[in-house]
C-alpha cells in the first residue's frame, strides 16, 4: 500500500502516457489534456508547499532568535505585504497599486542587479580559466572571446572577426550542442523507462 | 491640478529610490557580503514569493481547479484531493499518503518517452545529417564537420567503453568540439550579464536625472 500503489499509478499514467501519443483518438486526446491540467494543479500546491515551508523556517529562526534572525523578519514582512497587496483588487485581479509598485520597484530591481552581479564573477572565473593554460581552457575562452567582440568595431578587424564568430556559432557550436541535445534526449527517455518500470524509486523517499 | 501632477512625481521619485537603493546595495555585493546585501537578498525572496504565491493562485489555480469546478468539470475535484495530500507531507504518520500525488505527477513524465525521442533525437539525427546545413561557400565540408563533431561529442559521453586508442582520440576530439560550444555559450552569458549591468547603471543615471530635475527645476 505504501510503496506498491505508488509504483503501479506510475506506471499505469506513464503506459497512459506513452500509448496516447501514437494513437490519434480524440477520447485519448481529452484524457491526455486533463492530466496535463491535474498535473499543473498538482505542481502548484507542491510550490504552496515550498512558500508554507519557506514561512515555517523563517518563523522558526525568528522564535528561537537563531543567528541572523533580524533577516527573516524582513522575508516575512515582504511576502506578506506582497501576498496581501496581491489578493486586495479582488479576486482574479493583479491590478493593485501596491503589489505592481513592489514588484516594477523592489523585485525586478534587485532580481536584474543580481543576475549582472554574475559578469563580474564570471569574468574572475574566465581569468582563473586562463591561468590554467591548457588547450582546453584557451579554446573555450578564444571561443567565448570571439562571441563577446564580434559586435564591437574594431576596424578592419571587425569583419575577419565577425565571419569567425558565425563560423563558431555555425559549425562547432551547432556540433556541441547537437551532441549534448541527443545526448540528454536519451538520458532523458532512459531515466523515463527507469521511472516508469519501478527500477528508479528515489522520488518514493525512505519509510 | 498642479499639486496632483506634484505628488505623482514625488511619489514617482520615492519609488524609483527605493529600487535605486536596493540597487546599489545588491551592488554593494562586489566589496564582500555585508547586511546591506543580506537586507535586499531577504526581502527579494519574501516578495517574490508573495508574487508567485498570487500569480499562482491567479494564473493556475483559479482557471484550471476553481473554474472549472464551478462550471461544473467535477472531475477536477481528483487533482484538488491529490494537490490536498501533498500536504500530508507534514505528517510523520500520514505522510506516505502524499506519495500518491507524488507519483502521479511523476508518471505522467511519461510523455516524454516519445516526445524526447522525436524532438531530441530523431529531429536532430535528421537535421545533422542534412549537409546542406552547412555554413559558406564550404557548406558540405562544414557540413560532414558537424556530423564529426555530433558524433565525437556523442562518444565523449559514452563511457561504457575506455577512452583509450581511436576510440579515445575522437573522444579528445569531441571535447575540443564541446569546448568551442561552451565558449560561445559563456560569451553569450557574459554579453547578456554586462548588458544587464549596463542597464542597472542606466537606471541609476536616470535616477540622478530625475533628482536633479525634481529638486532643481
């Protein structure tokens, strides 16, 4: 009942799954969309579950005044203000002053200046990769050169550079890609054959 | 009318400091991990897990589980009970109940048995082979190197067989080939980053602007 059921509703919704793709009837279709849907809703209070564990934490840390408790105050009090300003327009809308503010003002702000935050890591990173000073390291970073300056003028240079840039793109780049794309559509279609015949159980956790 | 369009600009001015300075201490970042930062890092999780909280109360679960249950789809009541005993989790008793939901959701990966096959795999095989895909004047030869390249680099993750021999050296091929593609992909990561970057400091030049143009015209 514990483990057992689990793996047979696995594999039956999986079979389902498989077996709707090659045949074109209009009641599997129907079917096939509706689990698609309960799939999405399943997923959604599996994310409800995350911001309740999320809340918990940061409640825990603020009660036992555990180190650096100050901060989850702030976590709190930005979500909830958020989440009340949310559901204040009424039901369905998004449209309040507030929740739109925070996000154009407060959100997007520090979301955007902590993903350019990673240039300057990453630029620290393609050093390191330098000193290393293997034909591996220098081809990656030649490479990823040639990309970062083929839209910079720089006389001349501007066009050798820019036909070598395309040619990356075009012939190694497209080779690598192509090869990791195959190569994880069929660890892909593996791990589904492992899932679905009850021989990868991990998502089961332990009794 | 003079003192409304006033107040909107302070108001508008007070908002854009306060993204302004929430800027500058994510910025403040690249001296070394301070509470400044660790203020703007906390309150970016806290709002934005409000925002996805309403976005997904909204956007999902309103028209797919409320809606449909009020026009009467009663079916939809099966993923509101599976969703619900998720929550069994936070039972030390009842929490293999939740394994149930788990496993439907896993199980319907299942769809991509065939559609990783088809897009994944059979598309791109197609699309390599086609030599006239190529880039330039060159285009067949470019074209059988990106078969090379595809296969090597297939090879290079292969590891049931040693790397050793031929079959090792048209490995050591295909990592030359994957690390080409992984440059072009960091110059491309770089160039997004900085334009990010340059368009945090534009922000903040615009920020100035309007401070001047408030507190000075």
């Amino acid at each position: 009942m514990k483990r057992r059921v689990p793996l047979i509703i696995v594999f039956c919704v999986s079979l389902f799954m498989v077996i709707q793709y090659f045949v074109p009837l209009d009641s599997l279709e129907r079917v096939y969309r509706s689990f698609l849907d309960y799939t999405i809703i399943i997923g959604v209070f599996a994310l409800l579950l995350g911001i309740w564990s999320l809340c918990r934490v940061n409640y825990d840390k603020i009660k036992r005044k555990s180190e650096n408790w100050q901060y989850a105050i702030i976590t709190l009090t930005g979500f909830f203000i958020m989440t009340i300003a949310g559901f204040l327009s009424g039901w369905g809308r998004t449209d309040n002053y507030l929740y739109q503010h925070l996000f154009s003002y407060v959100l997007v702000p520090i979301q955007a200046t902590m993903f350019s935050l990673l240039a300057f890591f990453i630029a620290s990173a393609a050093f390191r990769a330098f000193r290393a000073r293997s034909l591996l390291a220098t081809l990656l970073l030649i490479s990823g050169l040639v990309i970062m300056i083929r839209f910079v003028p720089l006389g001349f240079l501007s066009e050798p550079i820019s036909d070598l840039a395309g040619w990356i793109l075009r012939v190694p780049n497209m080779a690598a890609k192509r090869a990791i794309i195959i190569g994880v559509g069929l660890g892909a279609v593996a791990t589904a054959f492992k899932i679905m015949l009850g021989i990868e159980r991990a998502y089961l956790g332990r009794d | 009318m003079h003192e409304t369009i006033q107040d909107s600009a302070t108001v508008t001015l007070l908002w854009t400091t306060l993204g302004a300075l929430l800027t500058v201490a994510t910025f403040s970042f690249l001296y070394r991990d301070n509470p400044i930062y660790k203020v703007a890092e906390h309150l970016v999780v806290g709002v934005g897990a409000g925002y996805f909280l309403v976005l997904l109360v909204y956007t999902t679960l309103k028209p797919k589980l409320f809606d449909a249950l009020a026009e009467g789809h009663l079916w939809y009541i099966i993923p509101g009970v599976l969703g619900v005993l998720m929550w069994l989790r936070f039972s030390r008793k009842l929490s293999w109940i939740s394994r149930y939901s788990i496993a439907f959701y896993i199980g319907t990966s299942g769809v991509s048995i065939p559609l990783y096959m088809y897009n994944n795999v059979n598309r791109q095989v197609s699309s390599t082979l086609d030599l006239g895909m190529g880039f330039g004047s060159l285009t067949e030869v470019w074209g059988i190197l990106i078969v090379l390249g595809t296969l090597a680099g297939l090879v290079y993750f292969f590891f049931s067989k040693a790397h050793k021999g031929a079959f090792g050296g048209f490995a050591k091929f295909g990592i030359l080939v994957l690390m080409i593609g992984f440059g072009a992909s960091f110059g491309y990561t770089v160039m997004a980053r900085i334009s990010l970057f340059v368009q945090r400091i534009a922000e903040l030049e615009d920020w100035g602007a309007m401070l001047i143009a408030y507190f000075f015209s």
